[in-house]
C-alpha cells in the first residue's frame, strides 16, 4: 500500500511539473511572437491644453493605448500655461511643414494627426502597431529634418497668449481672495491670541515674540507642505475635472455658511473650531512656555484648525490642480500661505511692540466676528460662482 501511494505520489509529481513546464513554454512562446511583432520601442508626441474637450478625449484614448501596448512612450505637453511646450509645438509643426492652429495634435513618426474622433483613433492605432513592428523615429528628431506626412481632421482653436495671461490672472486673483478670507478667519486669530497670553504669563515680551514667529512659521509649513500633498495626489488620480467641480460646489457651500453664521451665529454649527475641540486645545496651548514648543505645537493646532480654515483652500487647490502648472502652482500656493500667516504676524508684532494687548486683541475679534464671517462669506460665495462660470465658458 505504501509503495503505491509512492507511486501515485511521483505520478503526482511529475503530472505538476509537465504542467508547469507546459504552462512556461506557452507563455514564453506567446511572449516570443508577441516580442516579434511590438518589440520596437515607439514615442508620440501629445500637444494639449486644459480645458479641451477633445484633448481629455485623446487622453483617455492613449491611456487605454499605454496599457494595450507597453511599448509606447506617450509624452505629453500641455501648451495653454507653458511657454516652453508651446514653443516645442511650434517648432515641431514647423519641422513637418505645416502650420497647426490646434489641439490636440499627435506626432508620430513621419505623421502628424490633428484633433481627436474615432477614424483619428484607428489612425494613432495603426500607426502604434506600424511602428511597433518596423520600427520609427523620435517625432521630435524631425526638427533636425522635414519629412513628412499629414493627416488633419477637426480641432479645438490654439488659446491665445493674451487670453492664457488673463486666466492666469484670474487664477492669482482668486489665489490672493480666498487667502484673504482665510487671514482673516477667527480661528486662527483665537489660536495665536490664546499661545501669546500663555507666553505672556512669563512676563516676557521678547519670549512672545519668538515664540508668535516659531508658531507663525510652523503653520505656514504645515500648510504649505498639505498644500503639495494634496495638489500632487489631485494630479496623480487625473481627477481635475471633477475636482474642481466638486470644489466649485464647495465653495458656495462654505460661503453660504459663512454668511450663515453673521445673520444667526452660533445657530445649529459655526464655521469655526468645534466647541468640544476647544477646551483640549486651550489645554494644549496653556502647556507651551517655550519658544521650540510653540513651534512643534504649531504643526498639532494645524490639525485642530482644519475643519475651520480647509474650505478655501481646498476650493484654491482644486482650481490649481485644473487651471495651473506645477510651477506655477508652487508659486501660488507659496503667495496663498504667506497671505494666511500675514494676520498673525501683525498681531505679534502690534502686542510685542505694546501697540495693543491680548485682551484687547481678543475683544476686537469678538466685536468683528460676524462681519469676518460676512467678508469671508461674500467673497468666498463670489469664487464658487465665478469657478462655474469658468467651466462653462471653457476656460479650464
């Protein structure tokens, strides 16, 4: 009996490892004859612009042509807000002979296709599988030669530079608006007032200062480094179009709210730091009597401000992630924090230099507490809607 279930063990054995070897030399023969065929490596060249709705087309398309054929390099330039790819495109459509006046626009070996539709599709597919067999050249090596052959079909206009500097100065404005109204937000005025008067306690000016300016200084980090991580996760999931109408409904939300809390403050919510956070944060600033801890706290209040101080900028951060480059959204999101701190370092100042008190401070900010919600409301309200009017005339 032993020697049998031996032997049905070895038969076993063996029958698993045919399989496998079976299994490998099928997959190695399927890989050798797909090898045959898309061994060449093959680079397109994608020129777009946000806000084009046959360019977000032509992105899925090739998206979808990434993951069917891994040997295709899909290098996109986006030229509405970048000079440089602009200038590429030109030079590019230059070197094929032709003047193209729109996005999006494919180079691909020796051709050149305009616009997006499905007999475009068929064509940008074609020739993938052309190359992927013969073999082509880097469309961008054509700006050393002028080669070509052209297929055109129907496209959106190329945006004007005058019109790319106005959106861009739409964008700043909106930047410079919501951090205004983020400035001057209660929350952190009552945060920065409860740190001073703690440090105050000490009887030493001079250690208030620093430590307004360490705590100043570690919510502008904080802020600034949330700012990327969530601008870069935005990009990543290429949900800008979403996003940012989601963002845009936020907005009106927050400024309906906002203007909520200055006809019936303190009815049902307040646009502020919940009232069960307050007494732990109180606790946690009254622990502060150092300058280092004023700094590391600031990071931890960061948290505590959120719920209050996060609608604007998560509204500013959804229209970057739509309507700016990265560049261009660092600077930006550099101005916006700098903006946002600027009330807590004239309040440093004015108590250090005895221009007024923590007492004082504190009872203005309850004096203009529903006119700050006012403001914040109006002009936040005002983004929202403006963001959809963007969208519907296309400009992101």
């Amino acid at each position: 009996m032993k020697k049998i279930s031996f032997f049905a063990f070895v038969l076993f054995l063996i029958l698993i490892i045919a399989v496998v070897f079976g299994i490998s030399r099928f997959a190695a023969t399927g890989s050798a004859v797909a090898g045959d065929y898309y061994d060449k490596q093959v680079v397109l060249y994608q020129f777009y612009g946000k806000g084009c709705p046959h360019c977000a087309r032509l992105s899925s398309f090739l998206g979808d042509m990434e993951s069917k054929y891994p040997n295709l390099v899909v290098v996109e330039k986006e030229i509405y807000f970048d000079d440089d790819n602009r200038e590429l495109f030109h030079k590019m459509a230059e070197a094929f002979g032709k003047e193209i006046a729109g996005v999006p626009t494919v180079f691909i070996d020796d051709k050149v296709l305009v616009g997006f539709s499905s007999a475009i599709g068929e064509s940008i597919e074609k020739e993938i599988q052309r190359c992927s067999v013969e073999g082509c050249n880097d469309p961008s090596e054509h700006i050393k030669t002028n080669e070509t052959t052209e297929i055109v079909a129907d496209s959106s206009p190329l945006e004007d530079p005058g019109k790319t500097k106005f959106k861009q100065s739409i964008t700043l404005g909106a930047v410079v608006s919501a951090a205004a109204v983020d400035a001057i937000n209660p929350c952190a005025f009552a945060v920065l007032i409860i740190l001073l008067t703690t440090i105050l306690a000490t009887n030493n000016r001079k250690k208030a200062l620093l430590a307004g300016l360490a705590f100043t200084l570690s919510i502008y980090i904080s802020y600034f480094l949330m700012g990327i991580g969530l601008y870069s996760a935005i990009q990543a999931a290429k949900l800008t179009h979403w996003f940012y109408g989601a963002v845009a409904v936020l907005a009106i939300i927050v400024g309906l709210f906002n203007l909520k809390d200055f006809f019936a403050y303190g009815k049902w919510f307040v646009m502020e730091v919940p009232m069960s956070w307050r007494p732990k944060l109180k606790c946690v600033l009254g622990g502060v009597t150092s300058v280092p801890g004023a700094f590391l706290i600031g990071f931890v209040v960061s948290l505590f401000l959120l719920p209050c101080t996060s609608g604007p900028y998560i509204v500013i951060l959804g229209l970057l992630a739509k309507a700016a480059t990265k560049n261009y959204a660092l600077i930006l999101l550099l101005i916006y924090n700098l903006i946002f701190i600027l009330p807590m370092l004239l309040i440093t100042g004015f108590i250090y230099f005895g221009l007024t008190t923590t007492h004082k401070a504190e009872k203005w900010r309850k004096k203009k507490l529903k006119y700050l919600h006012l403001i914040a409301g109006i002009i936040i309200l005002c983004l929202g809607i403006g963001m959809f009017i963007a969208m519907y005339l296309g400009w992101v």
